[in-house]
C-alpha cells in the first residue's frame, strides 16, 4: 500500500474514467486511488471494476445507491482512508480540469509540513484555461466573498483540489462537515483554519472538462453563497476538533 491516497468521485464520467486511472498510475510517485460512483448510468462502475483486474492492489471503490453530494462522497472516502491508515489524502475530479500530474506537488507539499496543500488557481503561477471572463470574475469573487465572511487566508477558497495530511483528518469531527457542493470545499479549509492546521496554496491551472457534462448547478452555488454565513454564524457554537 502507498503512504498516500488520491479520491475521485464519479458520476457519469465512462469517457474521462478509464484515461484519469491510467494517469495516475503512470505518475512517477505511486498513489492509491479509489472511485467513489454514486451508481452512475452510464456504466462508470462497470469500466472501474475492468481496470481493477490490471490494478488489483492498487484501484478501489465504493459504490453508492444515487447522487449523494460531492461533500458526503469525500467524506466517505475521508473515512475509508482512515481505516486503511494512509498518512495523506487527496481528492480531485474526474473530468481533468485538475491535472493529476499536479498530484506530487500536492503531496510534497505535505511532506514539507504542510496539513493542507490547495491546488490553487488564484496565486501567482496558476490560472484557468479556456474559461470565458464572465465565470472567471464570478469565481474569484466567490472565493473573494467566502473570504471576506470567515477569514480563512487562502485565495482559492472554493478549489477542490486538494492533499489532507492524517492528522487533520484524524482530529476533524466530519459529522460537523455538512455541505454537499462547493460549500463543502470551503467548510474543509474554514475547519483547517479554525483549529489550527498549516494551509499551504501550490499554484496549478485549472482546465474546463473537454468530455461529459459539468455537475454545475443553481442549488450548488446558492448552497456556497448562504453556506459561507452559515459557516461564520455557527462557528460562534461549532467546535470541528473531536
């Protein structure tokens, strides 16, 4: 077993599946990975459980009834991880808008003291490719905005590409962790930065899914903007640490 763990929820995803698993295979660092199909219908789970005969020890997943919610897929891989004492944990999405072979940058800033590293679009060496201005400016000024309400010092709030060391995961009480969409990336580091943990941002470019259809939808970002009042309101009461 590798010391570190990659975890990629999937939800009709048959086009980019089969080429994310054998690029993360192909890094030059090893890491585990393990799928986590919310019972897609298009046959993701079937094309997985091909590529476990060529990856027996080394390709897992966990498959669900339905569409459960981006946060609640991590959070069962968070668990999974725990129990199967990886020492880091990753999380990315199928599509390559995140490009794996940012993956070893994530994990050695984590083996540099980091508790969090964030692949982060928003300082200086990252960006977004292919994204017209419009949703540029509405994604900066999410992560503006999520800023500004809980203090939490990373530029890339709502980015959900991102190494966890252990230790934080271990002492994070993941019943408080309850938003579903990209609020959840942002409760995920408001929590880090609340109890204590070392965020660091490594710069990467964020690249537009070229095959499949975005999750993207209105309940997401209404989800993201009331949730960050929600976050600085209940921090007055929420403890995260066990």
């Amino acid at each position: 077993m590798n010391d570190c763990l990659v975890i990629i929820p999937t939800y009709n995803e048959q086009d980019n599946i089969i080429p994310m698993i054998e690029k993360v295979f192909s890094l030059p660092v090893d890491f585990d990975l393990l799928i986590i199909d919310d019972n897609s219908p298009d046959g993701t789970a079937e094309l997985v459980r091909e590529m476990q005969k060529k990856y027996p020890t080394k390709l897992h997943m966990i498959q669900r009834s339905g569409k459960l919610g981006l946060g609640t897929a991590y959070i069962t891989g968070f668990k999974w991880a725990l129990e199967k004492n990886y020492t880091m944990v990753c999380e990315m999405d199928c599509d390559f808008s995140h490009n794996p072979e940012d993956l070893p940058r994530l994990r050695k800033a984590i083996l540099e003291g980091a508790d969090v590293a964030v692949g982060s679009r928003y300082i200086e060496g990252g960006g977004v490719y292919n994204w017209p201005k419009r949703r540029i400016l509405l994604s900066k000024g999410a992560s503006l905005y999520a800023r500004l309400i809980t203090g939490i010092p990373v530029q890339d709030t709502t980015a959900g590409f991102v190494c966890y060391r252990r230790e934080f995961l271990e002492n994070l009480n993941m019943d408080k962790i309850v938003f579903k969409g990209y609020a959840f990336q942002i409760q995920m580091k408001y929590a880090a930065y609340l109890m204590g943990y070392i965020i660091k941002e490594i710069p990467i470019w964020f690249k537009d899914r070229e095959e499949g259809v975005s999750k993207m939808s209105s309940n997401i970002i209404q989800e993201a903007i009331l949730g960050v009042l929600k976050l600085r309101w209940n921090a007055i009461f929420n403890h995260y640490q066990k």
